[in-house]
C-alpha cells in the first residue's frame, strides 16, 4: 500500500469515527422514540425490537406539541423576516460605506455573541412585564434580534464585499441610486449568503430554550424546546413521550437542512475567494 492510500483511509476512517460520535445521540433518540418504556430501560439495550409509536400517540394527544411547533414557526419565521429587513442593509452598509466608527459598529455586532443570555434575560422580563408582553410571540421575534441580527450582519458583510464594486458603479452612472442598486442588484447576487443567514439564524432561534421558558410561560404559547421541559417533573419521567417529542421538534431542522445544504455549502464559501 502507498503512502497515499493509507493517509485516504486514515482520513476516512476518521471521517467515520466523528460521524458516529455526532449521529449516535440523534439515532438514539429516534430509536428510543420508537420504543416501550421497558424495551427503553432494558440492560444491555435491545438493538432489534418491535417498533411501537405509543410515544408519538401519547405526546399528541396529551402535550399540545402540534401547537407548540406552530408557535415556534410563528416565532421564528417572524424573528429571522425581521432580522434580514435589519441585518442585510446594516451589512451591506459596513460593507460599502466607509464611515467614521465603523469598525467599531462592526465589532459591537460581532461581540454581541459573547452575551450571557441570563445577564439580559431579567432587563427583558421586567420590560415584557410592564408592556403586558408576557405570554406574547411578539416578546420572543424582538427578543431572538439580539443574536439574530449580529449573525446575520456578521454573515452577510463578507457576502457584500464579494459583489463587484464594478457593477453598482455602472449601475450608478445609468442613473440607479443606493437603495434601488441594493435591492437589484447586489441582494440577488448574495441570495445564497442570504438563505445561510436565514437558516442559522433560525436554528438559533427554534433551539432557543431560556427566553421562551421566562417570557411566553402559558400553555398556548409554548414554543417547541419547552415542551420537552414540561415532562420533568413529579416522581417519574415519560422518556417514551419526551423521545417522540424531541424527535419532533428536531424533525424540521434536520429535513429543512437536508433540502437547502447546497445552499448552505454555497453560502458558506460565495466570498471566501478574491
């Protein structure tokens, strides 16, 4: 064997080694989704079973799951429209316009991700309180701007700065101002960086578990993650029903991910070559 061939098969071995430890939990809780209480618990656990949907049965009909999904749909689809109307003429902005403390703006943006979501999630709970928001998807979609927006700036400036300066400036003499040359002509070239932007941010978004849990308590306005959190309580926890429920709430994120991916892939380089 060749120096080459064995580092392909190093590498690939690896490749295999990492898959498994990233795809094992999500297949564990797909399986366990599909089993009993005591095929779940059986030592050592049974890897051949009888499937059984008893879990699914049991978190629809009884953990207003359906209704949380939609409020999390709601939520998201609302906060990530509202982020790009935000984030996409900011980016394009620190991309083009030289500006006195712009680099400072950017770095705001960009260290924004380095909040702790408790030291801000009181301010937002006494905010919510003395607006009557509490219990309101609204609270979330202002909320989730905080790092929905910083992402989606922090995405898109590089996207902007690979668009031709040759092309706006064209546009330009052919009498187009700013605002109309943004819409045409540089958001339709950035339409991949826009669609990760958008997907990433409502990753972020959907998965978010401490604002929804404080800020939108009720059962009707449940978000998905806080279902799963409704279940651990009491003597006991129906692992079964919390498994469906999980494999639920995942279920949108992993299809949604598996049909945009080119976009993902192609969104992620668009800028990264000069």
């Amino acid at each position: 064997m060749t120096r080459d061939l064995v580092a392909r098969i190093g590498h690939a071995v690896l490749i295999l080694i990492v898959l498994v430890v990233i795809l094992f939990p999500l297949y564990w809780m797909v399986a366990a989704s599909f089993k009993s209480a005591d095929q779940l618990f059986r030592v050592p656990p049974p890897w051949l079973w009888s499937p059984t949907v008893a879990g699914y049965v049991d978190a629809l009909a009884n953990s207003g799951i359906l209704r949380a999904l939609g409020n999390s749909a709601l939520v998201v689809g609302c906060a990530v429209l509202l982020g790009l109307m935000v984030g996409a003429p900011a980016a394009y902005g620190i991309a083009r316009y030289q500006f006195r403390g712009r680099k400072e703006v950017w770095f705001w943006y960009v260290t924004n991700w380095m909040l702790v979501p408790v030291v801000i999630l009181l301010p937002f709970y006494m905010t919510a309180v003395k607006l009557h928001l509490i219990n309101n998807p609204i609270v979330l979609i202002l909320v989730y701007q905080v790092f929905v927006v910083p992402l989606i700036i922090w995405l898109l400036v590089d996207q902007f700065r690979s668009v031709p300066v040759a092309l706006e400036e064209a546009a330009q003499l052919d009498g187009l101002n700013r605002f109309t040359i943004f819409l045409r002509i540089a958001l339709p070239l950035v339409k991949p960086g826009i669609a990760v932007a958008a997907i990433l941010s409502g990753i972020f978004a959907w998965n978010d578990l401490l604002y929804a849990f404080v800020l939108t308590p009720s059962d009707s306005a449940r978000t998905a993650p806080t279902i799963a959190m409704a279940y651990l309580g009491g003597y006991s926890v129906p692992w079964t029903k919390v498994m469906a429920s999980s494999t639920m709430i995942c279920a949108p994120v992993i299809i949604g991910g598996i049909i945009v991916h080119k976009y993902i892939a192609r969104g992620l380089t668009l800028g990264a070559v000069k």
